[in-house]
C-alpha cells in the first residue's frame, strides 16, 4: 500500500532544491562496482569512516553495553535458563535482525541523520526523527551517571584498602558482618552494600533530594569531559577511539570468564544459568521478555545506528554489516552469562546463599554482587581495576553515540551556521546534558535516576520502531525499498526481509507495546513506592518524545489546510513517478 497515491507529495520526498531556490531531481546515483568499499570517501560534504573497521566497532560499542552485562543473563536465569535461549533467538531472527537490518538500510540510504532521514522516506511522519533525537537526549541525562559510579569505584580501587572489604570503614554500620564459614547464617548488611550506601548517600525518597554528592558530581563532570573529546571533532576522531573502547571490554570479559570458572562454585552458577527449565515456555512473559531483550539489546529506534551508517558510502554492504554487528552484540551478551554466573556460583557457595538470593539484575549486579565477588580474589584491586574499566568502556562507547546524534541533528539542521563551531556545539550540548544529569548526583538523585531509568526509554522506543516499521513496508514501500537496497549493494535481497518488514516485526514491536501497557505496575525503588506526582513525572518524561510524531503531523495538516503548501506534480515521461514529484521550497520540511 502506497499512501502516495492518495495523498503523493506529504508521505514521499525524494526531491532536492538548487542553488536558486528551483526544484530539482534527484538522479539515481550509479553504484561504482569497483570502489573499494573498506575506504570511505567525502561525498555531499557529509563526513565518512575513515575505515570499514571504525563503522563496525563504533556499531558493536554502541550496542553492546551495560544490558548485556547485567540484564541479559539476569533475564536468562529468571526464564528457565538454557530454555529462554529458544524464544530469544526465534525473535532475534525474525524481529531483532531485520529491523537493525531496515535502520542501518535507512541510514545509509538517505546519507542522512534521523530527522532528514526520516523527511526524505515520509515527510508526514518526519516526527519519527525528532522522536529518536529526544529519547536519545533523555537516556544522556542519566546514562552517564553509571558511568560516574563507575569512574568512582574504578578511582577507590586502586587503594591499598579497598573501601568495599571488610568492616572497619568509618562508614560501616554496626549489622556488617563479613561471609566467612562460621557465620553463613548471619542477617545483617555486607561491607559491599555499606559502601554502596555511603556513596550514594540514599535520602528516603524523590521528595528528599538533598544535596549534591561531592565525589560523584566530580565523577560525572570527569565522564563528561571524556564524553566531549571522543566526539567533538566528528566521526574522523569517534572512529579512532572505538578501537579501545569497542575492544577493551572484550579482552577484559575474556580474563574475567576464565578467572571465573576456575573458581569453586563456579559450576553450580553455570548449571543455573544454562539447564533448561523447558516449562517456563508455556508462560508468555517469557516470550514477552525475549522479545525485548532483543530489541533492547540493539538498542534500535534511537537514530544511533541509523545515523552511523549514515556515515559510509552509499555502495557499502550493509547487509553483511547489519548480520556482524547484531550476531556479535548477542553472542556478547550470552558469553557474558558465563563470565557472570561462574562468579555468582562462587559467592553464593562463599555466603552459604542460593544464587537466586545474590543474581540480580541492574546496578545491584554491578556495585554490589560483583565487588563482592571480586573481594574474595587474590589481589582483588587488580580484579575491581579490570572491571570498573570495562564497565567504563562498556558505557562510553554507548554514551558518545547518543550525544553524536544529538549534535548531529543540529549541524544538519543548520548546517551554514553551525558546521564551522562543531566543537563548539558539543560542548554546548554536554554542558546541558551534564548539568540536566546533576538531578541524579544529589543525595536523592538515585529516584530521579530511576525515574529516567524506567520511562525514558521503554514504551517511547516500541512506539518508534513500529512507526519505522510502517513507514518502510506499508508507506514507502517494501517493494520499493528493497530496490533502493539492491542498488546499494549490488544484488537483490531476500523476500524473507520484506515477509518479516511487513508483518512478522510490527506485529512482535506491537505485541510487546500492548502487553507492556497491560502489565503495568507503579514504580518501585526497592521497597520505596513513588508518590503519584512522581509517577506522572515519569509518564511525561515517556509522552515528551512520543508526541513529537502527532504533533508534527498536525502541524503540517494544518498547513496544508491553510494553503502554505500548495503540491505541484510534473510526471512527463518518468517512469518512476514518485522521484518526480515536486513540493514547494517553502514546505516545512524544507
């Protein structure tokens, strides 16, 4: 179905202006068969990887993050271990590929970020761009805040007395106690979560925010900073720094998997997570719970991935690039339940616990299972030193890629005033986002980091990539889309992408939307309820990037109503109609 036919010039633009404000079209651009495709080259003034490798990496970096570490194995374990892995690879290939597939065709299709991206497919719904450009900018405010735990406890590690060992710490309450073989059955608090306390310095709720927590303000002030000069020149200096950052987790997970499984227990925490429980299948909330990993896991509807490619010739083959980045992002994240649950066994066989009592999914794993576990090394700095830097790593990569989009969008946008002040405009942008993000480095910041957590990024990215899914197959066409991708790259591809474009992934996006909305519980901190304003708060942090798409909608309704926008069509002889339709060069759009 092709709503051009009703309503041509508002759904597709494929048109360009000239120099003197006349319309002109856009040729099709012959694809050079003999370029080498691992040399990205200047085209349209945009600026290009400089290698094939950079777009890769930066790719795996942005999407492998803190989810594959602490959420993913959690979720494995909690939906039947080794059965969970059915659901979740059905869904990986049915819904989780193509659509990562169909965002990294769009991006590099429209050599372009997502709002123009988006304008050029379907300029009636062109608040899809603005929609991923908000989500991205709300998940900045505080997903740098992990990173500023992290650069903390990375920062106390390297002492000589760690402050999450033992229980002579000033900050110490009196119920520590330390797990050893004669007091397994001891209630009280661990050292780990004393020293997670003190630094957080919990108020009793969102109410309460108190006042700014010295050392994690300077750590996130600290994060920023690294944020800024991993982007502040463009993709030329982003590309030369995914190299640590894409690749330095890896290593790392691999000294920590094999430190792992040699330790007692070990094998009792893999047993865990890997033996099936084959009848948590007949329940739906596993299948539900696959599904989002999946798509979370991609981290798709966020224009990340979309503009990244956005940076690589027009001939490159993104196939084979969209199969190597969402392959290894998944195997990363189940080779991670291994490093994990081999530690989990560990601690759970030193504490006298079942492992369901220390998994846990979320910071919790992060800041206080894990330096638990590591405490109990030979040497534990050199094990809490390994990796907090990965977690530092794992976080970066995942943070420049939403700032770049950010700043992406307003250089496009304005390109004639603002691509000679980039550096400027960065910097503009992290200052903001850094001062936005000191809600959550108060005392009570850990409710409004929460709040964020939860809204920002749930229901607001199922809205936007079923949207995507629907301009594509069902406005632009699927038919004609897949065209536009052969010549990209060379050769048809498969009617399968277009069956799972069309029908089988809008209906996984929306069956999860729906199922999200019925299951709906009120937020929690842990035993903390928040109070109904706070709850609202949420849902307009969650409403704020999704009503970017109706109203935008509206607005040009509006116009074309009011006769702004007056559609001019001039077939002749073309025989492909929809590259010669013309619109005003005063159309919103524009």
């Amino acid at each position: 179905m092709h709503c051009m036919k009703s309503f041509p010039v508002y759904f597709t633009d494929m048109t360009t202006t000239t120099e003197d404000n006349t319309l002109e079209e856009k040729p099709e651009q012959p694809v050079d068969k003999q370029e080498n495709p691992d040399v990205q080259v200047e085209e349209q003034g945009r600026d290009r990887w400089s290698r094939k490798i950079e777009f890769l990496f930066a790719c795996i970096g942005f999407c492998v993050g803190y989810g594959n570490m602490w959420r993913f194995p959690y979720m494995c374990f909690k939906n039947g271990g080794g059965a969970f892995l059915i659901p979740y690879l059905l869904f990986l290939t049915f819904g989780g590929i193509p659509i990562f597939f169909l965002e990294q065709c769009v991006g590099q299709f429209t050599q372009a970020e997502p709002v123009h991206a988006w304008n050029k497919l379907c300029p009636l719904l062109r608040g899809i761009g603005f929609a991923s450009i908000a989500v991205s900018f709300l998940v900045s405010v505080y997903y740098n805040v992990i990173m500023a735990w992290s650069l903390y406890y990375f920062y106390q590690a390297f002492k000589k007395d760690i402050p999450w060992v033992g229980c002579h710490h000033p900050w110490n309450t009196p119920d520590c106690y330390v797990y050893n073989a004669s007091n397994q059955n001891a209630s009280g608090v661990s050292p780990v979560e004393n020293t997670l306390e003190e630094v957080l310095r919990i108020t009793s709720g969102i109410d309460e925010p108190g006042p700014l927590n010295g050392p994690i303000t300077i750590s996130l002030l600290v994060a920023w900073i690294l944020v800024y000069f991993c982007i502040w020149k463009g993709v030329r200096t982003t590309g030369k720094v995914v190299y640590v950052t894409a690749t330095a987790p890896y290593f790392i997970l691999v000294i920590l998997f094999f430190r792992g499984i040699t330790l007692p227990g070990a094998k009792d925490g893999l047993i865990f997570y890997l033996v099936p429980s084959w009848e948590r299948l007949g329940d739906p909330k596993v299948w539900i719970d696959a599904a989002a990993q999946v798509l979370y896991s991609l981290t798709m509807g966020m224009g990340v991935n979309l503009t990244f490619a956005s940076y690589n010739n027009k001939n490159n083959n993104i196939l084979k690039d969209a199969l190597i980045i969402s392959v290894t992002n998944c195997a990363t994240s189940v080779f991670a339940g291994f490093a994990i649950f081999s530690i989990l066994g560990f601690i759970a066989g030193q504490q006298g616990k079942s492992i369901e009592d220390v998994a846990s999914q979320g910071p919790g794993l992060a800041f206080i299972a894990y330096p638990a576990a590591l405490a109990e090394l030979p040497v534990p700095q050199a094990w809490a030193v390994l990796f907090f830097f990965m977690l530092i790593m794992l976080g970066l990569d995942s943070q420049f890629g939403q700032v770049e989009i950010v700043a992406a969008c307003l250089i496009e946008h304005y390109p004639r005033q603002l691509s000679r002040y980039r550096e400027l405009v960065v910097l503009v942008i992290c200052v903001l986002l850094f001062l936005m993000g000191l809600s959550c480095v108060t005392n009570g910041g850990i409710y409004v980091f929460n709040l964020f957590d939860s809204f920002s990024a749930g229901l607001s990215l199922l809205f936007i990539v079923f949207l995507e899914l629907i301009v594509v197959a069902w406005i632009y066409g699927a038919d004609r889309f897949s065209k536009d991708v052969e010549d990209m790259i060379g050769y048809p591809i498969s009617k399968w992408w277009l069956i799972c474009w069309k029908y089988i992934s809008p209906l996984m996006v929306l069956g999860i939307l729906l199922f999200s909305l019925i299951k709906y519980t009120r937020i929690t901190y842990e035993d903390y309820v928040y109070p109904p304003w706070g709850e609202a708060l949420g849902w307009l942090i969650t409403v704020a990037s999704m009503l970017c798409v109706p109203l935008l909608v509206i607005k040009t309704i509006v116009d074309i109503i009011g006769g702004k926008m007056m559609a001019e069509t001039n077939h002749g002889n073309c025989t492909r109609p929809y590259l010669c339709q013309k619109i005003p060069v005063n159309a919103p759009w524009n």
